[in-house]
C-alpha cells in the first residue's frame, strides 16, 4: 500500500497537522486512506477520539469537505463520522493537503448530528464565496446523512 501524507492547513495556509495513512483507494475527484490517531484523549462533542482510533478518511478535490468514519480502537466499533468543511483537497502522488474552514458535523451511529464551532467559523476573514460554499458543503453533509440514516431506518 502507498503511503500518503495528510496536510491540514489553517485559514492563513500555515500547517495545523500532519500526519501519514495508507492509500486504499483513488478515483477520480477522490482518494481514500486509513489513519490511525496519533494524539492522546480529544473529546468532539460526545465522540471521544483516542489514540490508536481507525480512521478511514475520504478527500475530494471537488468538494468543499472531507469525511472520517471513525472505528474504535478497541474491537473496531463504529464510532461515528467527523466530517471537516473544507476547501477542495489538492493531491499529489503523496499528499493530500487541504485548508480548514472550521465548521464541521459530527454524526453518531444511530444519525444524531452536531455541528460544531459555528462561532470560530463566523469569526473567520472569509469571502462570501468562501462562506456560501462551506454553508452550501455542510447542508450537503447534513442531507447525505440524513438520507443514509432514513434508509437505514426504512
């Protein structure tokens, strides 16, 4: 399996994380890897991320968000999805390197939702464009769970 670097930027392009997965798969307009934590205890909502966590993660270059299903360390329970509003990942053969807007949707196994820091958002020196593509990317987050959860649901 190749070895790809995750690149996360802040709002002014400098680096907030970096961290390695490895490729499981790459199409068109996407690339799929799976991480693992590498931090100790983070609390997100009622989600608690710990070190060792799965995380299979999905980046778009033609999408304003990212997508992390999120497997518990310990016999691989689902925990849940942490989905980033994002610019469009850029790829290379190695990296996968986005900028972070902020915003971001937490969904739990039975399709409760949080959205998570509205404030720090609405507090970032962004263009509208900018702000309307990440309000129109968390809608499109919100509606796809929603729909996965009333088929699972039935």
């Amino acid at each position: 399996m190749t070895t790809v670097t995750v690149i996360k930027l802040d709002i002014q392009g400098q680096e907030s994380w970096r961290y390695q997965g490895k490729l499981i798969e790459r199409r068109p307009h996407t690339m799929i890897i799976e991480a693992f934590f590498d931090r100790e205890v983070i609390p997100v909502d009622k989600l608690i991320l710990r070190k060792g966590d799965r995380f299979v993660e999905s980046y778009y270059d033609d999408r304003w968000f990212n997508i992390y299903e999120i497997f518990d360390r310990d016999g691989n329970r689902r925990k849940g999805w942490y989905c980033n509003v994002c610019t469009p990942a850029q790829f290379s053969q190695e990296t996968i390197t986005f900028q972070d807007l902020a915003l971001d949707l937490v969904v739990y196994p039975d399709g409760e939702q949080a959205i998570l820091d509205q404030e720090e958002f609405y507090s970032l020196p962004l263009s509208e464009e900018f702000r309307r593509k990440a309000l129109e990317a968390l809608d499109e987050l919100r509606a796809m769970f929603s729909q996965r959860e009333k088929k699972r649901t039935g």
